[in-house]
C-alpha cells in the first residue's frame, strides 16, 4: 500500500525524469463491463481515454449504465469543493449497489486520491471501494484490479513524486475526429489557490518527436483536429530543450497537415511574442487563446502567486487580439481571500476592457494544503456568489456582443455530432471555437462545411449550410 505525502508532493528538484513505454498486464477478470466517470478538465478526459484503451485492450467492454457494469471506475478532480462532493455522492450509490452486486469492483483515481485526506477517507470509511491509485500511474490499472479481486482487500496504490512519462498508452479516443495530445505533464507554478501542482507532479515535456509521431499517425487515422494539452502548455520545452519551445513545436505539429491546431491551458507568465507571431502565421493553428487572467486586482493576484500585473495582461491581450478573427475566453476568480469590493471592481474593470468572448467564472474554493486555505479574511459566501452573479452578467454581455458579429456571416464549421437543439441538426465549432448548431444531417459529421450564421446568443449560435 502507497499512501499519498502532500510535503512529498511540493518538492521540485533539477533530475531527470524517466520516460519510459506501457507494458500490458493481463486481467484475472474475463468477458466484463466496465462504466468510468470522469469530473474535470480536458487533461482528466485524457486521463480516462487511456484508461478506457488499458481496459479494452483487455476485453473489458464499455457500458453506458454503471448499474450494469462489472467494474466501475471515478476518475477524479481536486480543483473544486462541487467535485469532490460529487464523488462521494456517487460513491454512497456504489455503495447501495454493491450491497446487491456483490461481485462489484469499485475503483478511484485521478487527482483527488493525490490528497492525504481523501485519500485516508477512502481508505478507512470506504472500504467497499476495491481499488484507488493517483495520477502517477494510470498504467497499474489493471495490476490493481488483480491484486484486489485476488486478495480480497483494498488496494491502495498513490504516489507523490516528481513524476515521470509513460509513452505508448493504448487509447480509446471518445471520438474520431478530434483527438488530445499530452504535451507537458505536471506544474511548477504553485499558485497559492491551486492543488494541480500537488496532484500533478513536476512540469515535464514529452520530446518533440513523441508528439509529432502521434499527431502524424492521428491525421493517419482521419483526425481532423488536435488539442494540445498542458497544465501549462507555454511552458513546454524549458525542462528537456535549450532553444525549443511551444511556438517551435506549433510548427512542427502544423507541417505535419493536419487541418485543424488548438492548445491549452495558457499561462500568461509563459506566452511570448513567438507564440503570437505561430497562432498568426501558421494556417492550421487556430486563432483561439484560453488565456486565465484569474483577477483584475494587482494587490489579489500578488496574493495568488500569479506573476504577472493587470497591465502586462492586457498588454499581451492586446497583442493576441490583432491576430484576425481570433477569440480569447478566460478563467475568473471571484472572493479570494482578503478581496475587497474594489478588487472585485477592477476585475470588473478588466472585463470591461477586454470584453472577453467567453470565460469560466467560479466562486473560490478552499483546497486543503494549499497557501490560500489558510489566508485571513476568508470571504463570506454570500458575498462571494453575489459578485459572481454580477460577474456573470457583464461576461454574458459581452459574449453575446461577440457572437452577434458573425451574424449573416459565412464561417468554417468543423461538424462533431448531432445538436441538442433538434433532431434536423447537428452541432460543431467554428476556426475560433464558436459553438453552431447546423441544419444538416449525419452525414456532415467529421466534415469542415461553410456555415451561414443565422441566429446568435450568448453561448451559441445558429446557421445553414452556405449556398
């Protein structure tokens, strides 16, 4: 048994990590369902696809109720307080139904077992769960489901260390024409609200020739698109290159022709005027930036660690913006401690400036471990969903304006699926990551099509093929 160390978790040194290639283990279960739900971010779907592909390669068979699976998997998010209650909620009906389903195997993983807390919960209140392990080593899924069935006993395998890479997992993709890429695992940036770099590891790179090779075989296979993923991806290169970074490998993944170029997550400490100068050169590099500002106040983002000012923010902004047609959404923090109603005013004010096509707003959550949790002048709740309502309300508007421009305009839709929004429709992105739902058939899914723009609200708009 591994148990998770947070003191382990912070310590950042200059080694080497190892890179090394999965090895498949075969299961002692045969001929089984098995049912994954995933919370978080694009980096725990990711997450999932490979355990998905370790699964399969297995025989294990996806189901789409867990009630009739074999063996059901969460994969987990520490960011936010709402997550993690989720998970235990889920966990009280695995629980229920184990108590019928004997032969149920339950198993967590992801960031939240990373924690000690969580982590000792499971352990000594949720001994029904059968197996858990962290972010370190999704490849020993199968390994501990065996020594859980085998044994009789929870399995509890949770590293915390710098981290390592693992290459050649065997993924199951949640679809066939848009695909994520792992560029750099881990974080270095610490900021003081944030769990990531605990649960995380340390920042490394995969090599440059990894990625490539990956995205060639992708196009290969039909993939219209990729998105490179990090939890800092401007920093990509720093740890293994000398003169090698996320603008060089832009154009290294772009030569490789692929149609369609996105990355995330950006930090704006890392972006430079080289990354600008890819996303506005490089045709197949989309003019979309998801560029985290967190707070409009100097004094509160001194507070989280962040490193930058509002004013070297919008400066940058302001260089990505005159890159044509491009789209900037951002991440907003509102009631981080110590936030007066005058902070809360400059993020407001910075909104106003940039009017931002989109951003994801939250409330702040305390995380366990973490500098912030334990900062005076905790902000009440009430006052901290009273702002993120008035947040809210001036992001919507500006988003709305946004997408109100490209009415009656004819845009590039990559089609992804059918459409909530009726059965005659279906649904995709635009270059610059507008969501359209389409009049069209099934037939356009996996296809660029021209898009007339028809109707336009906050969060979507509408449109037809253009004649």
């Amino acid at each position: 048994m591994n148990l998770p160390n947070m003191i382990e978790a912070k310590k950042r040194n200059k080694k080497e990590f190892n890179v090394y290639n999965y090895e498949d283990v075969k299961c002692v279960l045969k001929n089984k369902k098995y049912f994954i739900r995933t919370y978080g971010c694009q980096m725990n779907e990711h997450d999932t696809e490979k355990i998905k592909g370790i699964l399969e390669s297995n025989g294990f068979v996806a189901c789409e109720n867990y009630v009739d699976a074999d063996v059901v998997i969460i994969n987990t998010c520490a960011i936010r307080e709402n997550a993690h209650n989720k998970v235990f909620g889920f966990l009280g009906q695995l629980k229920h139904l184990k108590e019928t389903k004997k032969d149920l195997v339950i198993g967590v993983c992801g960031c939240m077992p990373q924690e000690e807390s969580v982590t000792n919960e499971l352990k000594d209140k949720y001994k029904f769960v059968n197996f858990v392990f962290g972010t370190h080593n999704i490849e020993d899924v199968i390994k501990l489901i065996n020594e859980s069935v085998t044994s009789g006993k929870q399995s509890i395998e949770v590293f915390s260390k710098y981290g390592d890479v693992c290459e050649g997992f065997p993924f199951k993709r949640s679809n066939n024409i848009t695909a994520y890429v792992d560029i750099i695992l881990g974080c270095d940036k610490f900021c003081t609200y944030c769990i990531v770099p605990y649960t995380r590891g340390a920042q490394r790179s995969r090599s440059k020739e990894s990625i490539v090779e990956e995205v060639v075989n992708l196009k290969k296979q039909g993939f219209k698109e990729v998105t490179l993923l990090g939890q800092n991806v401007n920093a990509y290169g720093k740890d293994i290159y000398e003169n090698y970074t996320l603008a060089n490998l832009l154009k290294d993944v772009s030569d490789t022709g692929i149609e369609r170029i996105r990355f995330v997550t950006s930090h704006p400490w890392d972006f430079t005027d080289e990354m600008v100068c890819a996303i506005r050169d490089l045709p197949n590099v989309m003019p979309y930036v998801h560029l985290p500002v967190q707070s409009g106040s100097n004094r509160i983002l001194k507070l989280m660690g962040r490193r930058y000012t509002k004013e070297s923010y919008i400066s940058l902004y302001n260089k990505l913006r005159s890159i044509e047609g491009v789209s900037i959404t951002t991440d907003i923090i509102v009631g981080f401690p110590g936030e007066t109603e005058e902070d809360f005013n400059e993020t407001l004010d910075l909104v106003n400036t940039c009017k931002f096509d989109g951003a994801f707003t939250f409330a702040y959550s305390p995380r366990e471990n973490t500098p912030a949790s334990i900062m005076k002048d905790q902000v009440d709740e009430d006052v901290k969903f009273e702002r993120l309502n008035r947040l809210n309300e001036v992001v919507n508007k500006y988003s709305n304006m946004g997408n109100s421009k490209y009415l009656d305009k004819i845009v590039n839709v990559l089609v992804l699926g059918k459409s909530e929004k009726g059965e005659d429709k279906v649904m995709g992105y635009t270059e610059n990551m507008k969501l359209v739902n389409v009049v069209g058939g099934n037939e356009l899914i996996g296809q660029i099509v021209k898009v007339r723009i028809t109707d336009t609200k906050s969060f979507s708009m509408d449109g037809v093929l253009a004649q």
